[in-house]
C-alpha cells in the first residue's frame, strides 16, 4: 500500500522494524492451513510438472497446463488440462491430455488418438481422493498429521514467495511404498501449497510448481467435462 504522505511512509518502515513478523514454526503453519482449509471450495492454478528418474539422474519429462480442484462436502473433483509435453522445457510441444478425477475414477483422455481410459478405483477411490486432498489445494494442518509424520524443515523462496517447507512421511507402509516422502512449500501469506515433490522409495521424484493461484472463485461445471465424442475409443481398467 503507498500513502500519500511521506511522513506515514517512515512511521510505517519504522514500526515494521520494531515489529519483526514472527518466525514461522510447524505449529503456526499448520494452524494457518487449517484457517484456509476451513473455507475452501475451490482452487485454478497453472501448473508444470517435472519428472525425474534417479536411474539417468535427470528430468525427462515436462508437462505444463491449468489444474481446477472443487470441493463440495465430502466430495472432491480435479481437472489437470495438461497443454504442453516434452523432455526439457526448451522443448515443450502442444500435446493436449485431460487427467479428470471424480467419483472414484480417474479418466485420462487424449483429443489426438480420440482415446478415453478410465481407471475405476473401487475401494481405493476413498484413499485416492483424501491424497489428493492432503496434498493438494484445501489440505488441512490437522489432516496433514493424522496421514503423515511432519517435519518443518525450514523457510524457502518458492514460485516467489517465501514459503515454510514441511517434509512428509506417511504413516501407512502401503503409502510409503508408492511415496517414501513427500515436501511441500506453504505460501506463509495465504497457507496454501505453491510446490510439491513426491519421492518414490526407487528416489525418482514429481516435482510440482504452482502459478496464478485463484481460491474460492467459481468454477464452470464444464470444467470437469471431458468433451469426448461418438467415435471416442474408451478402454476401462480396475485399480
């Protein structure tokens, strides 16, 4: 905010200064994600993710594209509109895919081939929806320690604001051995997820970055439609 005056400029630099914003713990990140978490419904953001394999000891694959989540109860929906694919960011090429989660199915269509695969979660929808939640947008302080063992590890600059890093190691060994730890950078301001690394116990790793983050803003039910066809090949697998 600029006043008008400069005088009110230096008493507001001065009481600044006297008034240090307090060092951030887990305790006060935690609790400040709960505060968020309590009025969440939705969440759009950019988003790139990167993909790492231990074995080449480099990233080999880059998609970028736009990610809605919606929250309405207890159920929870999310769209990646994934729009560019390629091994490095210098080359990222237009290959768009639909990744729709929703009522315990995951569905991944590619407008190219005209294919739709849908995976039917079963009983595992529930575990998959509260993943997605805990590590996603709208995810509570409280959930977070009742799935994973927290550790801040301490403040970091992330997708340009100072963030609290927290470590995660899940409480439940059928968890760890899909992901043997997961980090995740919390914007100290809004106490929200602006990055996210996933390890698997091979150390391969999904790096998560996070861009224009809008909250709470309403959302197009056609958002989560995919728009396939007639002649859509559809092939449906159980996980």
């Amino acid at each position: 905010m600029l006043f008008p005056i400069a005088l009110a400029c230096a008493v507001f630099r001065l009481g600044a200064a006297a008034h240090p914003s307090p060092v951030p713990t887990l305790d006060s990140v935690l609790k400040k994600m709960d505060a968020v978490a309590a009025g969440f419904t939705s969440a759009q953001a950019d988003f790139e993710w990167d993909r790492y394999e231990k074995v080449i000891d480099e990233v080999d694959d880059v998609q970028t594209g736009i990610i809605y989540y919606r929250r309405s109860g207890t159920k929870v929906e999310v769209m990646a509109d994934i729009r560019k694919d390629g091994p490095d960011r210098d080359e990222l090429k237009p290959q768009p895919k639909y990744v729709l989660f929703s009522d315990d199915e995951i569905q991944i269509y590619q407008p190219g081939p005209n294919q739709l695969t849908v995976y039917n979660l079963g009983k595992n929808g529930s575990d998959f929806e509260s993943y997605l939640v805990l590590v996603g947008f709208g995810a509570s302080g409280q959930d977070l320690e009742k799935q994973f063992e927290v550790t801040y590890v301490g403040t970091e600059l992330a997708q340009g604001v100072s963030a609290a890093k927290l470590q995660l190691i899940p409480r439940s060994e059928k968890v760890r051995n899909t992901f043997k730890q997961i980090f995740l950078w919390i914007d100290l301001d809004r106490g929200i997820s602006v990055q996210q690394k996933l390890v698997t116990p091979q150390d391969d790793s999904r790096l998560t970055k996070y861009s224009n983050i809008k909250l709470n803003e309403p959302i197009k039910n056609e958002v989560f439609q995919l728009k396939t066809n007639k002649k859509t090949q559809t092939s449906t697998l159980q996980r």
